[in-house]
C-alpha cells in the first residue's frame, strides 16, 4: 500500500517526483504553509483557505458600500441620514488603503454626487486608477464627471492628464468636466485634442470626443469654438451633441455673431425643449426672451429651470434673484452654485442678495471656489457698496 502523502508537507521536504504537476498557485500555497516567516506574511489571509476569508471580506465591504451609496444618492433620506452616511464613506475612504479598487471607486463617485468636497482626493485617484478593468471603466467615467460637478480648480490637473487616456469614454467624461470646472488655462489641452486621433475607436468615438470639445471650449469662452459649433447646428448629422446642446454653448460663449442662427432656429417650427434652450441662449446673448423664459422657472427640469433664471439675470430681471439664490447658491453641485454666484452678480447692490452671497461664501466647502466669491465681494466696484 502506497505511503500517503501529507497535503501540508512543505515542498522542500517533498521528493522532486511527487511535487511536479502542482498547479503554481497550489504550489506556492503548500510551500508557504509552513513557512517560519507566514505569521508575518502580509497575504497570509488570501492564502489562508484558499482565500474563502479574503472573499468573504470583500464581499462585505462590496454590501457596505453600496448600502452606504444608496442612502447617499437617496433623495427622500433625511439630511441627517445623508450626512452620517458621507462621514462614514468619507472615514472609510480615508482609513482604508488596502480597499478593492471597484469598491473605492463606487464610493468615491457616491461622495462626489452627493457634492462632498472630500470626496476630491478619492474622484482623482479613481479616474486614475488603471488597476479598474475594461468592465469597470465606467467608473473612471463617473469620477471625472463627479470631478467636474463639485467644481474643485485643482481637479484641472488630472484632468487634463487623462484627456489623452485610451479608452474614450473616459476621454469623454474629462472633456465634459473640464468645460463645467470653467477653468480657461485648459483651453490650449482641449484644442490640442481636436486633432488627435487614438485607436480606431470603432470609428466614429473619437468624432463624439472632438465634438464635445467645442461644447466645452464654448463655456470657457474660446472664441474660435463659435463657427464650428454654427456648422454644427445647421448640419444633417452630428455624433455627439445635440441641437438643444449646441444652442446652449452658443449661448454661453457669448458672441453675438450667432444671434442671426439663434433667431431663425428660434422663429422655425421646433419642438419644445429645443425652443426652450434657444430662449435661453438668445436672453443669455440679450434678446428680451422673457416671455418664454419665465414660465420655465417652474421647469420640471432643474437644470433648465436654473439655466432660464440665468438668463433672466442677464436680462437684469429681478425674477432671476429667488431661485438663483434659494436654489442655485445652495445647490450640492458646485457648478451650479458657481454659475449662480455669476449670475447675481448685475444685483449685488441690493443689501438682500449682498448678504446672501456672504452668507453662502462663508458655508462654501470649496476652498477655490469660497476664496473666489469672497475675493469678488471686497474687490465690488465702490458705487456697488456704497448702496448698501
């Protein structure tokens, strides 16, 4: 009868015959089993039952943490709930460097859509985490977008260092956030990749990439985005932006060389929501469109709603004042509470919004974005404080 084998004999100990056929990960198993230095191992636990524990860990943090985002991006939880539950992501985020990298993404992108500013540093590391697999890329997606929500000025860096990344969804997602971060030094980044091509990205991925470039380029005020954008609008196949999205870059950069289109779009049998948005782009560029912007105030789209009170204010229209203070200056998304800022600025000699400004800069959490409203409130024209 043959002499049976023990399965936890080290290797070393093993006759050369009965060790080769040895799957390599069993191998390295049974050879550190009984290793004088495994107590110290820093994998002794993915080795420990073949990993079932390291397993059954991660299985764990993956049940926290979609529990934890799910009370954060819970609009009908209370403040309270929501709160407790960012400081415990914002804890964990924090403490815990060994975290799966799905894991660390999804609650990095939770904290961020939640608008918590120390969700900063988690948002760029995923974005840069090239460790997420092709499956997971979404998420690198997600943190650039969060990145360009919360409106932090040092996320222009990693940005910009990813805008040239392979995959282009995520080359996508940094465009569409740099034109929200409203930083005009990412210009010269964005231009360059219009002329880039990477891959053959299935032929036309790197055209929605190059056509959102001129989306933002428009927001950061490049006037060269102007004309393309105008062919744009008028052509019979675009791949990227649509015409709603076109009219409001348009109306955003701020040239009234594109009134003439604006208005004969705006005159032209169009559907509503599209109208919607020419109203808005034209009263951005000074067109008395009031009577078509202040019913869409009560629009069930917030961001619409948000961006018609914008142009009202543009229009000096004092109707603008409550919801771009009452909503816009306490909106989660620091690129709305920016934008708002701006857009009260033609009121501030009424005491009223002065001090609702004050009061929102004093709460702001984005250390750029607070010094940037209280930087406008000292350096306020004299005649400007003088009415107060």
């Amino acid at each position: 009868m043959a002499t049976s084998i023990n399965p936890l004999l080290s290797l070393a100990a093993r006759p050369e015959g009965q060790s080769r056929g040895l799957c390599p990960a069993l191998a390295m198993y049974l050879s550190c089993v009984n290793c004088p230095f495994v107590a110290a191992c820093p994998y002794k636990t993915r080795l420990g039952d073949f990993g079932q524990a390291a397993a059954e860990q991660e299985r764990g943090e993956r049940d926290r943490a979609r529990r934890l985002a799910a009370i954060l991006l819970d609009e009908q939880a209370s403040d309270a709930q929501r709160q407790q539950a960012a400081d415990e992501v914002a804890d964990w985020l924090a403490s815990d460097a060994g975290m799966a990298a799905q894991t660390r993404g999804e609650l990095a992108v939770a904290l961020g859509d939640y608008g918590d500013a120390r969700a900063f540093e988690p948002l760029a590391a995923t974005l840069g985490d090239l460790r997420l697999s092709e499956n997971q890329s979404a998420l690198r997606e997600d943190a650039a977008l969060a990145l360009g929500d919360l409106n932090d000025a040092r996320a222009r860096a990693p940005l910009t260092q990813w805008l040239s990344d392979w995959r282009p969804g995520v080359r996508f997602a940094c465009v569409v956030a740099l034109g929200k971060l409203g930083d005009p030094q990412a210009i010269p980044d964005l231009r360059a990749l219009r002329g880039l091509r990477i891959g053959d990205d299935f032929g036309q991925l790197n055209e929605q990439v190059h056509e959102m470039c001129l989306h933002a380029l428009a927001l950061l005020g490049d006037a060269e985005a102007r004309a393309p954008l105008a062919r744009l609008l008028t052509a019979e196949e675009r791949v990227a932006l649509s015409r709603a999205e076109i009219v409001f870059a348009l109306g955003e950069l701020g040239d009234r060389a594109s009134l003439p289109a604006l208005e004969a779009l705006y005159a032209s049998e169009i559907g509503d929501g599209l109208r919607a948005y020419a109203a808005v782009a034209l009263g951005r560029l000074g067109r008395d469109t009031r009577d078509a912007l202040t019913p869409l105030l009560s629009a069930a789209d917030e961001d619409l709603a948000f961006h018609a009170a914008r142009a009202l204010a543009a229009l000096g229209d004092e109707s603008a004042i409550e919801p771009l203070a009452l909503r816009g200056l306490t909106s989660r998304r620091g690129y709305i509470r920016r934008l708002a800022v701006e857009a009260l600025q033609p009121f501030e000699a009424l005491p009223a919004v002065r001090a609702a400004i004050a009061a929102y800069a004093e709460q702001e959490p984005i250390a750029a974005l607070r010094e940037r409203v209280q930087a406008r409130l000292v350096q306020s024209p004299p005649a400007l404080v003088a009415a107060d």
